[in-house]
C-alpha cells in the first residue's frame, strides 16, 4: 500500500497526549492520581502482609483476595508512573514496542481481576448455598487451578489484538497518542487502515473476559439472596448477607466504571474526549485505591489484625 499524505510506516515512538483538553492543569490533576496510588501500594501491600503472615486466613475467600491484592498493585504500577511521568516531567515518549507490551500487561491484568472477582463469588456462592460442602468443593487444589485459569485466559487472549496490531496495521496518521497510556482502541484509531477487525476482536475479547464474568458474577449472588432470604433465622440472614457486602461494593465499582469506560470510548463520539480518558484512568486506578478499603472495614478479620498489628506497635 503506497504511502498517502500524512501517513507514515509504523512510527517507532509514539508520544501520549494525556488528557485532551486538559493539557494545561494536568500537573494538578497528577497529585490525586498520586495520592490515590500511594494510598493504593500501601492499602494492598498491607493486605498482602496480613494474609500471608497469619495461618488462619489461609483460606479460598483470602487467597482470592491476596491475588486480588497482588493484581490490583500490578495494575496501577504498570500506568501510573507513566502517566505521573507524562503530567509532571514532560515525558511523554514510549517506543511502539514498549506501548504494546504495556497494552498487554494492562488489558491482562484487568481480565486477572474480573476473574478473581468472578472467582469470589462462587466462593461465597457455594460456602452459603452448600456451606457443608464447601471444604470439599474449594480445596487447594482447587484454588490453585483456578489462579492458572484466571491468569492464563487474559494473557492468551490479548496476545492476538497485539499480533492484529504489529503485523496487519503498518500505516498510520499519527503517533500522537490522545490518552495516558497504551488503551486498545487510543492505538487502533492512529492507524490509517481499515481496523474493523481489530474493533471486532477487542469487542469479543471484552464479552469472553467482562461480560461472561459479569453474567455469571450477576447469577452467583441472586441465587445467594434467594438462599438468605430463606434463612429461617434472622442473625444467620445478617450474617450472610455482611460476609456479601464487601465483595457486592467492590463488584459494582468495578464493573461500572468498565461499562462507562468501555462505551464512551466505542460509542460515545459526542462525549467529551476528556471525560472518557479520566474515565479510563478512574477505571485502572479506583479499584486498587477502594478495594483495601472496603476490605479493610468490611471484613471482620482483617480489621482485627490490622488493628492488632498496630496496637502491638504502639506498645513497643
């Protein structure tokens, strides 16, 4: 394909943009992001503290949530220096090979945490709907499995929009990239090709790994409601329903901000290029900053243990 005015062959640096519109305040914006991904490292890395070093959280729902942990600090660090680098220091460069190796790690590790999300609500599925069957059911072999499964799905899965990418799309308009770091679709739009199937393989990876998650997630806790709501007894409803409550918040703050992320950049031209781009960087970055939280508080032994590792610190 002969090159047209204003093409050029694959770009070997591409340079990010940030937030359009937003250019002129974006050191300002930097230092929320900031807090929020300090808050983020040092919320799950406690997290991970405590459920390593004590033997009695050493069970599926805490492993479950050490591997949401581990993603959710994978997930923020592999962006947000980036993005603080681009704010703050003028450092927008990233080599094209560089951005898709970001690409990969960022979309695998979103897919790694809608799997574990997945994988938590079958727990509380089976350890309320089959309580006495739970032990046998979610063995470590079991968990173990499933940590492979949730982690390979992803990684297998995004290898081909790379492979679309490096070897189908070679013209491109621009290396301007109008986004913080390497998003699918902000890489697709710079090509001047035709990138239907680049569109369409990223909708179908977004199905097998989001939405399926999100129906079988969305089915696991109506059969658990219409399990508690059955309870003869009201403490034992009370019970069930509060082991429920943190994993139903961090569910819909993640979910959402996919749902908003994913069509405002598909289908949402008439929006402002700003909202969805901070929408895209909310969507990476709010869940590790809120989900230690909302475990933090919600659930009973770890709130007992953080409290305790710092009570024994002010003794001493």
């Amino acid at each position: 394909m002969p090159i047209t005015n204003g093409t050029m062959f694959m770009p070997s640096v591409l340079i990010f943009i940030g937030i359009p519109g937003l250019e002129s305040i974006q050191c300002w914006i930097g230092i929320p992001f900031c807090a929020m991904y300090v808050i983020a490292l040092v919320g799950n890395s406690l997290l991970l503290i405590i459920i390593i070093s004590e033997p009695s959280l050493h069970e599926p729902m805490y492993i479950f949530l050490a591997m949401l942990g581990a993603t959710d600090i994978a997930l923020s660090t592999i962006f947000v220096p980036k993005m603080l680098g681009t704010f703050w220091f003028h450092l927008p460069e990233i080599f094209f090979d560089v951005c898709l190796f970001q690409m990969w790690l960022i979309h695998t590790f979103q897919g790694i945490e809608s799997g574990v999300l997945l994988a938590m609500a079958l727990d509380r599925y089976v350890a309320i709907c089959y309580p006495l069957r739970h032990a046998t059911i979610f063995t470590r072999q079991l968990v173990t499995h499933i940590g492979v499964a949730v982690t390979l799905r992803p990684a297998i899965l995004v290898i081909p929009c790379l492979l679309l990418i490096k070897c189908r799309l070679t013209l491109y308009r621009t290396k301007l990239i109008s986004h913080t770091y390497c998003e699918h679709m902000a890489v697709v739009k710079l090509a001047a090709e035709d990138v239907y199937i680049n569109k369409f393989y990223g909708l179908l990876g977004a199905f097998i790994v989001g939405g399926l998650d999100f129906m079988l997630i969305a089915l696991s806790y109506v059969q658990i409601f219409i399990t508690v709501f059955r309870l003869p007894q009201k403490e034992a409803r009370l019970k069930a329903f509060n082991t429920c409550i943190p994993h139903l918040c961090v569910f819909f703050q993640f979910y959402l901000l996919a749902f908003f992320s994913f069509f405002t950049h598909r289908s949402g031209s008439y929006i402002p290029s700003y909202i969805h781009i901070t929408l895209s960087n909310l969507y990476l970055l709010v869940p590790p900053f809120f989900n230690p939280l909302v475990y933090g508080v919600k659930t009973k032994h770890i709130r007992e243990k953080v409290v305790k590792m710092f009570h024994c610190k002010d003794q001493v």
